[in-house]
C-alpha cells in the first residue's frame, strides 16, 4: 500500500512540473516573444520570483519521491524509478545552472536596458526551458509506464506464489 501511495506522489508531482514547463514553452515563451521586450522582461523578472519557490518545490517533491520509489522497489521497477528521479535532477540542474543565471541577468535588464546580444542570450534561456521541459516530461512518461505495468507483474507474482 505505501508503495502504491509513493508512486502516487511521484506521478502527481512530476505531472505538475511537466505540466508547469510545457504550460510554459507552449504558452508564456511565444507570449513573451509577442510583446514589446521591455514588457517581456518586466513580466519574466516577476514570473522568476513567484516560479522560483513553487518549481523548485514540484522538482524536489518529485525527485524526492522518485528516488524513494527507486528505493522501495526492485528490478525494472527500481530502474524506471531511478531513471524518472534522474531525469528530474537533469530538470533541476538545467534550471539551475541554465536558466537562472539568465534569469538574473533579465531582472537587471528590467530596471537597466537590455545589451546588444539580447536575443541571443533569450534563445539561450529558451533552449535551457526546453530541455528542462523534454527532461521532465520523460520523467513523467517513465513513471506513467512503471504505474501502467505493475498492475500486471503483481498480478503475474500472485499467480505464480498460488500455484
């Protein structure tokens, strides 16, 4: 049962961080290229700010929860587990190392002036969102898999222990 419940966290949390980041690449990011930039930027400092507590909340409740499935179960369950917490680290650390550093410099660029290589340094971030967004959507189809097939090999198990 408390398996059942951890894989249960572990498909909401990283459902709600591939939803947040897909919400995001498919809507805000064509938004903000829509706008004039000084409003793109204005707007982006400001989403950082709220995004910074909450995401970093849906990527360390699901790696948390990945790896602890990765922990309570064995064989291909553990593997698709540990790979779905890894996969969210790689979300986390391409946030981190990617995408905030930019986000700094947007901020200072939302009270300031933008510098020449402006779109080049946006792109940048936009790649980084990206990947975090496949990295955490893979993550989530992992875990989709692993709840879909443990039906069936507990089903199989129990067979097998009956005859």
């Amino acid at each position: 049962m408390l398996v059942r419940l951890v894989k249960g966290l572990a498909l909401l949390s990283t459902g709600a961080l591939a939803g947040a980041f897909g919400y995001g690449a498919a809507n805000l990011v064509p938004t903000f290229d829509a706008v004039p930039l000084e409003m793109r930027l204005s707007f982006h400092a400001r989403l950082m700010e709220m995004n910074g507590i909450t995401m970093q909340g849906a990527m360390g409740l699901s790696a948390l929860s990945a790896a602890t499935l990765a922990a309570m179960t064995r064989g291909t369950a553990r593997w698709l587990a540990g790979g779905a917490g890894l996969l969210v680290l790689a979300s986390f650390l391409i946030t981190r190392f990617g995408n905030v550093p930019i986000n700094g410099r947007i901020k200072e660029w939302a009270v300031t002036t933008a510098p020449v290589d402006h779109a080049e340094i946006l792109d940048r971030w936009e790649a980084f969102n990206q990947a975090r967004t496949g990295t955490a959507f893979a993550a989530f189809a992992i875990l989709i898999l692993l709840a879909l097939r443990q039906p069936g090999a507990e089903a199989d198990r129990g067979r097998t222990a009956a005859r």
